[in-house]
C-alpha cells in the first residue's frame, strides 16, 4: 500500500466517523419513540404512568388488545382498514395508469389544459375539498357508511396520475408504434406493454396510496360512523375519550396498525429495482 | 406483395408543412431507400405509408387500396425501427410471436412462423433470451424477425442499422440484401447514410425539406444528378464545387472562369448567358493528373487520409472552399506522397464535369 492509499483510507474512515456521529442519534431520536410505542403496547396503563421509565417490552399486550377489541371490535376495523386500501390502491392504480397512458399516447384538443387543472389540484389542500366531497357522498347521494363512500371518492388521485404519466412518457414510444404495427389493440398495447413495464412505478405508487388509504383519517371518520364500516385509525381515535384514554389500547392498536405497512412495504420494495426497460433501445 | 404509391402526400404539423406533395410509386417487390439529411421528412414520410402519422393532404394507396383512413394494424405493413423497440420484458420468442398471439392467430401457425424466421435469421438458440441479454446485431435480427412472421406485404425499416458498429453494419445491410432477395417482398428503407442507399436500393428516392429532389437508379443518381443537392448528397466524399463565371458561350459549348482561377470549357445544351454565376461540380474520384485534363488547379494539401487503395487528399478546409482529390495509391505512390503544406496540381476533366446555375439546378 503507497503512502497515498493510506492517508485515503484513513481521511474515508475519518468521515465515516464523523458521518455515524451525526447519524446514529438522529436514527434514536426517530426510533425511539417508536420503540415506546411498541413498550406501551406490552404495559397496563398503570405502568404506563409510573414515575419510572420502563424501556423493556413487558407482558401486558394480550391483555391491552383484548380491551382494545371490547371496547371497538378492533379486529374487525383492521379488517375495513385492509379492504378499503387494498380495493383503493387497485382501483386507483388503473384509473390514474389508463389517465397518465391517455396524457401521452392521444394528442387531443386541451390536453395541455387538462394536465394543468391535474397539477393545479396537487395545490389544493385537502381540506377545501373535503367539506363540499362530504356534503355531496353524505347529503346529496346518501352514501354514508358505505364502501363506496369510503373509496371512490378520493379515487382519483392527481399525484398518481402525474406519476404514471411520467412513467409512461419516458418509455421509448417505438415499442408502442411497433405493438400499434403490429396489428395489437390499444387496449392490449397498455396492459402487455405499457403497464408491464411500468412495474417498478407501479410497486412505488401503489406503496403511496396503500399508505395514504391506511393512514386515512379524516375521510373515514366523517363517512363512517357506524361501528361495523368503521376503519382502524378512526377506532383508535374513538379510543380517547373525554374522561378516560387507553393508552395500553391505543398503543397496541398502533402496534397492530404499523405491522401491515411493513409487510407491503417489504412485498414491494424489491420492484423499486428498475432496469426492466433495459436491453428495450439501445 | 403489393406496390405503394404516393400521391400529392402532405404533411402539417399545426400550421407548419413538413411534407410538401409527394407523388412516388413504389413498383411491388421493389426495394425503394428514402435517404436524405436530418429533418427531411423521410422519416415522417415513412410513418405516414405505417399509419403512423395522418396524412393531412392527398393519397396513400398500398396495393389498389387506399389507405389514408385504415388502421396502421389493418395495412399489411411490418416495420422495423431504429431503436430495434423490442419489448424488454418478453423473451425473443415471445416478441416475435406478440403481433400474432393478440390478434388471434391460430397457435400452432404462429410456432411455425416463428420457428420459420428464427432459421432463416440464424436466431434459433437465442429464443428464450431477453433483449438485454442480446448485442446490439442481434436485437435488430430479432426486430427483422418480428416483422417477417406477419408476412407483410410491405416491409419499413426506418434507419434499422444507425445504431450499430460500422462493421455490423455492413454485415447486416448484406443480410437485408439477402433477405430482399429470398422474400421478393416491396420493402422501403430510410437511412441517412448514402452509402447504405447505393447499396441496397432498386431506386434512391432523394429528400429534402420535405420535397423529393430525385428519383432513380443508384448509379443514374450518381452519374445523372438532377441537381447541386443531389450531386453533393450521392457519392462519398461529397462532390466539390467551385464557383465561377460563364465568360463565353456559343457552339454548343460555354467557356467559365473558376474564382479559384484558371478557365474550363464545356459542351451544353442550353448555355447561361454571359456573366452568369455557375457553380462546376467535380467528384473526388475524377480528378485527373495535372496537364490530362481540360484545366489545372492548385491544391494546398491541408490533410493526406491513406486508406490503403486510395487516398484523399484535402484542400481549403480553413477557408470553406474545401477540395478533396482522390488519389490511387501504391506502394510506391505511399513513399513519394505529398505531404500537408505541399502543393498539388490536379486537372478536371471536362467530361466529368457538372455544372449548376446559381439556384442549384443543373445545366445540361
């Protein structure tokens, strides 16, 4: 090893070093808490306010959820709240793709126009909408506690569509040409050729709105008040109450709801790889 | 099989025409190359005879049938593009069989053709890749692969060789030549590379700005050119032009002087008047010793390019005017070689000598 290899390896160490050191507490202070959540989950509420700090899991977390699922048939939330997100993120995925696919693919009169409305409501916050949304699926159509006010509404998803269009605009439009040649329906062109390829945005969009149905809060609350429609968010919020909160409850509810996340995330992540359109064009 | 044909076609992209009225008749079982520079419309052109792009103004007819309103699927054409535009998650078997497969075409039909194409391609070991585990030769193999199995009565290939090495080419372009052969079927063929264009067309059809310069025989185009453009696109290295001034004319023949200097005479049909500005245009391959021709010019050699048959020797790229002579070359030629910053005289023979009025058109 020369004598500049060396003083390399060390300045590299040097800054990896450094680079922990500014890391590793930041990572505690975002994990931390979430650690507590997963402690909480395993204590009563007593132990919850002890004036000493437990950091260990204990072995209260049967015991939590059985007074979780008394007081608001958790289970049968989580089921709603898995439901409604699988069927949204489904649903939205085809109608954002077949969007984004006729933003790229059609030239038509106000195509320019209809993209600029699409990025326009990105700046809407959701608040202005949700007031005049509730009105209409409520009042005007009856629909309250139903699936269908739970997921066709927020459908339409303008950052989804944007995505896609992206996704789609970047794919060399020979290999669409050729299909189009070829004697292939559009139809099939999309679905065998577009939507194939576009995997790996799929798997990162669909992660997105998975989350965002998952972690939907406000929505489900106002559409859904009966128990039986009721998702997980909305019946760990009912949890807190104006004269007693279940910590223990609301802590292993939490738990509960964080795990399926996971597992989408996990299922997906291997779909960010891209590189599928390699070898496509040179 | 079936001939196109092309009549008064425009093309408008918004209120710009791109395609200015082409007339042209491919005859069937043609093999017709669209060349011509960057943004010529040949492309477009192309994609309008696919169904491609509309056709803002006049006829398109493949066969007896007119097809400005059909479907590029409904045409009967198979084309080949220069992004090869393989479908990079299905393997070779699957891209070539696609077309077939989503239009219903019975199954076993379907192996066979594939099977049939792969043999005449020589891809067979390579059906059960992805495009990305192919070179470069042989995506554009299994790209002509997929055409084949449609049997099309037309083949399009927009600049199916561009994106290879200079060596795969040529060996591809022989393949494309064959294949023209074995099918017998009408194929057009864009390119930009003139020399892909002599060797493999029937007929040269020549574009410019939308326009078509000229139609012919490769070797009418390089010997006959109906102008400066043509002159200058067909044969490589391009033609030399010299600017000069008509100083006589009568009996047949008319007398120009060369801005370079020295003065050359020439037989014509029609002479330009007196004082006119004309350009003479003389290929690199027919310059003549000095004193063998009708007049002599001085050539500062700039840059020698030995290719080993024959070297080109090149004058005036500072100034614009640029010259290139071809010179054989021996081994002998190699050692008693000018060398940059000598002095060349080479002689224009006025047989071999074109020439065009100052917009461009030739004087015959």
């Amino acid at each position: 090893m020369t004598a500049g290899t060396g003083s390399r390896t060390a300045t590299r160490r040097r800054r990896m070093t450094l680079l922990h050191l500014v890391m590793v507490p930041l990572a505690i202070v975002w994990l931390f808490p979430l650690w507590m959540m997963v402690v909480f989950s395993t204590m009563p509420d007593s132990g919850i306010f002890s004036p000493e700090i437990q950091l260990i899991p204990s072995t209260h977390f049967i015991e939590n959820f059985r007074a979780l699922e008394a007081d608001t048939g958790f289970l049968r939330t989580l089921f709603n709240s898995v439901f409604v997100a699988v069927i949204y993120t489904v649903l939205s995925v085809m109608l954002t793709s077949m969007a984004g696919w006729a933003l790229v693919r059609y030239r038509f009169r106000g195509r320019g126009v209809v993209l600029g409305v699409i990025l326009a409501t990105l700046t809407l916050p959701y608040f202005v909408v949700v007031i005049p949304q509730f009105i209409m699926v409520a009042r005007d159509f009856g629909l309250s506690n139903t699936w269908i006010a739970l997921i066709v509404p927020p459908l339409f998803n303008s950052l989804g569509v944007l995505f896609m269009r992206q996704s789609f605009s970047l794919m060399p439009q020979d290999l669409f040409d050729a299909a189009q040649v070829e004697g292939v329906s559009e139809w099939k062109i999309f679905t065998r050729v577009a939507m194939p390829m576009a995997r790996p945005t799929i798997a990162a969009l669909s992660i997105i709105l998975f989350l965002a149905s998952w972690n939907n809060y406000l929505w489900p609350l106002l559409v859904a008040s009966d128990p039986s429609m009721m998702t997980a968010p909305v019946a760990l919020g009912s949890l807190i109450g104006f004269t007693r909160v279940s910590w223990g409850g609301i802590m292993t509810g939490a738990v509960l709801l964080t795990v399926p996340m996971l597992v989408v995330f996990v299922a997906l992540q291997r779909h960010f790889m891209s590189g599928i359109t390699a070898g496509a064009v040179k | 099989m079936a001939g196109v044909s092309l009549s008064d076609v425009k093309k408008r992209f918004g209120a710009a025409e791109v395609i200015h009225g082409v007339d042209l008749t491919v005859e069937d079982g043609e093999f017709v190359v669209f060349v011509g520079p960057s943004g010529c419309g040949k492309s477009t052109l192309l994609r309008m005879i696919a169904g491609l792009e509309d056709i803002s103004g006049g006829e398109v007819r493949i066969g007896e049938r007119v097809v400005n309103d059909v479907e590029a699927s409904d045409r009967g054409t198979a084309m080949v593009f220069q992004t090869y535009a393989l479908y990079p998650h299905m393997t070779v078997a699957q891209n070539m069989s696609f077309g077939l497969r989503m239009t219903g075409n019975d199954k076993a039909d379907t192996e066979a053709r594939v099977s049939r194409a792969a043999e005449v391609l020589q891809i067979e070991p390579l059906m059960d890749r992805r495009p990305k585990a192919l070179s470069g030769g042989q995506r554009q193999r299994v790209a002509i692969g997929r055409a084949i199995v449609r049997d099309p009565s037309v083949f399009l290939f927009d600049e199916p060789l561009s994106n290879l090495d200079a060596e795969l080419r040529v060996q591809m372009r022989v393949e494309i030549a064959r294949l023209h052969g074995e099918l017998g079927t009408t194929m057009i063929y864009v390119t930009h590379d003139q020399t892909e264009a002599m060797t493999l067309a029937d007929r040269i059809v020549v574009l410019r700005a939308g326009r078509v310069e000229q139609v012919g025989r490769p070797l009418e185009l390089y010997h006959d050119p109906a102008n400066q453009f043509v002159a200058g696109f067909i044969g490589s290295p391009r033609m030399n032009f010299l600017p000069g001034t008509v100083v006589s004319r009568g009996d047949g023949r008319v007398r120009l002087r060369l801005e370079r200097g020295g003065e050359i005479e020439l037989p014509l049909e029609t002479l330009p008047r007196e004082g006119a500005a004309v350009t003479l245009g003389i290929r690199p391959e027919h310059f003549v010793p000095a004193g063998q021709g009708d007049c002599d010019i001085t050539l500062e050699v700039e840059v020698i390019e030995h290719l080993g048959a024959t070297s080109f020797v090149y004058s005036g790229t500072r100034s614009g005017a640029q010259i290139i002579a071809q010179r054989p070359e021996t081994p002998e030629s190699a050692e008693a070689s000018e060398h940059a910053g000598e002095r060349l005289t080479v002689a224009i023979p006025a047989a071999r000598a074109f020439l065009f009025d100052d917009s461009g058109a030739r004087l015959r």
